[in-house]
C-alpha cells in the first residue's frame, strides 16, 4: 500500500507510542479483529501501522514481546474493512505531546 508516505513527498514517518500507551491493546475493536486472525492485539495495530506506510517500533522492555509483536507480522493481512475501522478509532485523546505545538 501506499499509506501516507507518498502523500507527503516521500518523508518517512514513524509511530510514536504506536500502541497508545497500551490504551488500545483492550480496545474491543483491536481485540475482535485479534482474535478473528488468531493474532495479540499488538499484532494488529503494528500491522495497521505498516499499512499505512509508517515505521512502528513498539516500546517493551520484554524481548520476548519484541518477537511476538514481529512474529507472523507478515502473514497477517487485515481487510480494507479492518483496516478502515481500525484508521476510525479514537483512542481518548492524545498520547504523548501534539507534536503541532513544538517549534
């Protein structure tokens, strides 16, 4: 896919707190599709994120999570309907700091 890379020439984006701080890791939605594909939710959002063409690097301090997160990562193929729910979610707010407001 093309995600939003191409729509901004070609910069690179990267996902910040992918996971929402885990927030969305009990997210019903996450956790339907997780277990349609048999996946951890982490699966799931790691994979939305390579969709939309954005780097993801999920924060864990358990190297075990690292492998589980990547594991079967490209197996996994998420429908247009998966995919367009999971872009619809809120997730309660902001995450981290609005990167709007650095200068």
């Amino acid at each position: 896919s093309s995600g939003i890379n191409a729509e901004y020439g070609g910069i690179q984006f990267m996902g910040y707190s992918p996971l929402a701080q885990g927030r969305l890791l009990t997210h019903q939605t996450v956790l339907q599709i997780a277990q349609r594909h048999d996946v951890p939710p982490a699966q799931v959002l790691v994979k939305w994120c390579v969709e939309q063409g954005v780097v993801c690097i999920p924060r864990t301090s358990q190297p075990a999570r690292v492998m589980e997160n990547l594991d079967r990562l490209e197996e996994l193929e998420l429908s247009k309907d998966e995919i367009e729910t999971l872009t619809g979610l809120d997730c309660g707010g902001k995450v981290c700091w609005d990167p709007r407001t650095v200068v």
